[in-house]
C-alpha cells in the first residue's frame, strides 16, 4: 500500500529565524529535508512496484 504520510509543509512556515538563504544553514529545514526525500522516494518505488503489478500489454497477438 502506498504510504502518503509525509509532510509537505517545510519548517520554514512560520518561523521567527527565516531569511533570505537560509535554508543552507537551518538544521531543522536540513533535517526536514533529507527525511522528505527519503519518505519521496519510498513512494516512487511503491508506485513503481504497484505500476509494474498492475502492468497489461497494449497490443493483442492475433
């Protein structure tokens, strides 16, 4: 099944340190980040998996 629980509100919604560039420097955004992609990639490999399950050709032998 596939897993839609990942966040995709950023940190950086809402918080008091937020500047232009941070994002370079914020352990939080960095940390937020690296998880996001992890849990992004989950999903696209279960995607991939469900799709290729789920595969049917599109031409008939005659």
């Amino acid at each position: 099944m596939l897993q839609k629980n990942y966040v995709k509100v950023a940190p950086c919604k809402g918080c008091t340190d937020r500047a232009v560039g941070c994002h370079a420097d914020c352990k939080l955004y960095i940390e937020w980040s690296d998880e996001n992609t992890k849990k992004r990639d989950e999903i696209r490999r279960q995607k991939e998996i469900w799709s290729d399950h789920y595969y049917l050709p599109t031409r008939r032998s005659r």
